[in-house]
C-alpha cells in the first residue's frame, strides 16, 4: 500500500521594511527644515512653536547625550588603559597625538588663511545691508577667558581642583586626566584587586553604550526639533550679503576634507569616502544639532568595532573634542580675514603669522568655552586691533557655517584614532574588513 505524504504548505511571512536609524533621521531632518520653513513666514506662531515644543524637545536629546558622555568617557578609558595597556606605551600614544592633533589643526588654520586671502569673502561686501546682532555676552566671556590662554594656563586648566564638580559641569580635559592617572594607578595594584574594579567598570561601559542606543531612539526626533528651531530664527535677508562667507567657508571644510584628510587617511592605508560611509549617522546628526558631543559615545564605539584598540580609542576620541577641532580651526583664518577686508583693514603676511601661532594656542585654551567659536574670533581680532563690531554682522548666519565646522570636526576625530592605530600598527585589519563586511551584508 503506498503511502502518500502531503507537505505542508509553505507558508511566506513577509516582513515589513525597516527603515534604518539614518534614514530616520534624514526623514527627522527633512520634516525639521520644512516646519522651519512654514515657522519662519509667521512670526507670531514661530516664537509660541519654539519656546513651547521645538526648542524643549531639541534641548532634550542634547541633555540625554551629555548624561552619558562622561560616564562612557571615564569608564572606557579606566578599562583600556589599565586593562590592556601600559604606561609607556600610553606615555608614546598620548605624544603622538597631541603632535598629529597640533599639525592638523595648523594646517586648517592656514587653509582658512589662505583661502581668504585668495577668494577674499569681505571684499565688496555692504556694511549698510547687513544686520547686526548682539554679541555682548560673548565680549563678556572673552574678557573673563583672555586671561587664561597660554601654556602654563592650559596646562592649569587640565587639572581639577574638584573631579566631581568637573563630571557635573561636562569638562572633558579634567575627566580625561583623572581617568588617565586612576587607569595608571589602576595597573599597579595587585591583580587580585584589579580583577573585579576593571570587571565593574567595564560593566558600567557596556551598560552605558547600551543607553546610547536607547538614546538614538530619539534622534530622529531631537534633530527635527532642533533643525526646525534653526530655520525658523535664522534671517534669510542677512544670508545674501554674506553668501560669498558662507560659500568660501564651506569650499575650505570640503577641501580639507577630501585633500587633506583624504590624504591623510591614504598614507595610513585607509580611504577617507569608506569612513564617511561608516560615520554616516553621527554626520548627520552633528550637522543638524551643530554638536560633537551628541556623537562622541557611537564614535568610540563604530572606532573600535572598525580595528582601533579600546586603549587608543577612549584616548584619542574624548582628546580630540578639545584639541582636533579642524572645522573651528579653518574658520579662525577666514572669519578674521574677513572683518579686516569688511573694514578695508590690510594685514601682511608677518601680522597672518603672528595671528596663526595666537590661533593654534587660543582654540586649544577656549574649547570648552559655551560659544567658543565666537570667544576665540574676538580674543583674535582684538589682539590684531581690528573691529570687534566686526563679528556682530555674521552672527545671524553662523549657525549655518557651524552645521559644516561641526562636521568636518566629526570626520577629523573619526580619522584620528584610525591614523595613531596604524601609527603605534596596533591596528586590527581583519577586525575593520570583517566590520566593513558586516555593513554591506
């Protein structure tokens, strides 16, 4: 007798598409512009929009990613230095960092010059169109900062008279030495002790990265919010008399980032076009919200998943949001060039010098400063002797360059603990192509 054996029907489930944490976003940023846009034709509406809903949800993710950037930075860093690291070791990485930071950071400081000499953004431009916006509360912290650039007072800036009162400000550089020193102090203690600090610890770390990613959730929606504010205040009749400032500042953050990042990473062996792909989100979420820090925990993180030793990564990357910031840096050279053109101030190339050394110390000492960028362009213009009016008329449209310096500060950061990995060859390439794999599958 045969026996007739029925198959199942096979039954096809089909999966809803997943939109991905980037599209999201693109999607948060989109709707964020065109609210801004709608905001900006009724004022009345605009003013109850922002304070009400926008501004409150944006200040909202900026405050769920400062909550955990010290956290991550104190805990990641204790784990790979005293876990996987040692001190001379650390004392060689910490050297060649602060000497590949000091030699970028140059660079972009004369490309801005150089740039603004030769494209010359203040030339021709009307002093009577433009609008003048208040910058007295920046004249005020450049009054109280002036006295404390130099090296002694840097160096005296690093260090905390009050470790915990400088977590609960957000002070990177005081965080990173305590968590250097108590890493260090760490390795000498005898293993039976060490064992279950560094397992606590590194607990912590991973907990908080865990965090990160419920924080992300809410991306999408803090960059709307956030790109909605920004649109709606921002004064497109004060854009066109300065678009010739804004064109040049970006065409500099371009060209640092293709020539002389993209140079960079190919001495290293790495492609400046495959990182831009790797950090795709935290581009376009620094872009919209004009914040590095809202990136700093999943750039640590995609940093070691792409080959970069725990040790170097927790090192460079916090490091690097104080002294590797290239989109600033680039912007020094032409916004004092362009002040001195708009008043027909002529500046030799001896005075151009005299101002990039100023530049390289002052950005370093002033990076922690709320609106640093304008803190530093003052103490600059003013130790030159040139207007300081001059900066009240493109306040209204730096916002709009600040999304680009923010950027190019990202990329410069992704790419930092790429080059001293390959630097120290404590770079894992199988780890970096399996990870590379891994985002094409």
């Amino acid at each position: 007798m045969n026996t007739v054996i029925e198959n199942p029907p096979v039954v096809h489930v089909v999966r809803k598409p997943r939109v991905g944490l980037a599209w999201q976003i693109v999607i948060g940023l989109v709707i964020g512009i065109a609210i801004g846009l709608v905001l900006n034709r009724f004022p009345l509406l605009r003013e109850e929009a922002i304070t009400g809903v926008l501004q409150p949800a944006g200040d909202i993710f900026i405050r769920l990613i400062k909550m955990i950037v010290v956290p991550i930075v104190f805990t990641s860093m204790v784990v790979g230095i005293a876990g996987v690291g040692d001190s001379k070791s650390f004392g060689r990485i910490g050297l060649k960092t602060l000497v590949y930071f000091e030699v970028i950071t140059t660079i972009a400081i004369l490309l801005g010059l150089i740039l603004g000499n030769v494209l010359q953004p203040g030339v021709g431009t009307d002093m009577s169109q433009l609008g003048h916006a208040d910058i007295s509360r920046y004249q005020q912290v450049t009054q109280q900062a002036q006295g404390h650039h130099g090296l002694m007072a840097l160096v005296l800036g690093v260090i905390p008279d009050n470790i915990v009162a400088s977590m609960a400000k957000g002070d990177l550089l005081p965080v990173i030495l305590f968590s250097v020193l108590f890493g260090l102090g760490l390795q000498s203690v005898p293993e039976e002790f060490r064992k279950p600090v560094l397992a606590t610890l590194k607990g912590v770390a991973d907990a908080m990265f865990k965090v990160t990613n419920m924080v992300m959730h809410y991306a999408p929606i803090g960059v709307c919010a956030l790109i909605a504010v920004t649109v709606a205040s921002f004064g497109f009749g004060s854009l066109v008399p300065l678009l010739k400032l804004v064109a040049v500042t970006y065409l500099a953050i371009v060209l640092f980032a293709v020539f002389v990042l993209g140079v960079t990473a190919r001495l290293f062996g790495f492609r400046i076009f495959t990182l831009l792909r790797i950090i795709k989100d935290e581009l376009i979420i620094a872009f919209s919200t004009c914040s590095s820090a809202t990136v700093l925990p999943q750039l640590m993180k995609k940093m070691e998943d792409f080959g970069v030793p725990k040790s170097i990564t927790t090192f460079v990357v916090p490091t690097g949001y104080t002294f590797n910031l290239d989109g600033a840096s680039i912007y020094l050279g032409i916004g004092t060039l362009f002040v001195a053109q708009l008043y027909g101030i002529h500046l030799g190339w001896q005075e151009q010098l005299v101002l990039t050394l100023t530049m390289v110390v002052t950005s370093k000492g002033a990076a922690g400063v709320p609106g640093f960028m304008f803190v530093i362009l003052l103490a600059t213009l003013a130790s030159a002797g040139l207007p300081l009016e001059g900066l009240a008329f493109i306040a209204g449209v730096d916002r709009l360059m600040d999304m680009g310096r923010t950027a190019l500060n990202v990329v410069g950061n992704a790419l930092a603990p790429l080059v001293i990995a390959k630097w120290e060859r404590q770079y894992d390439a199988e780890k970096g192509n399996a990870y590379l794999a891994s985002l094409d599958a």
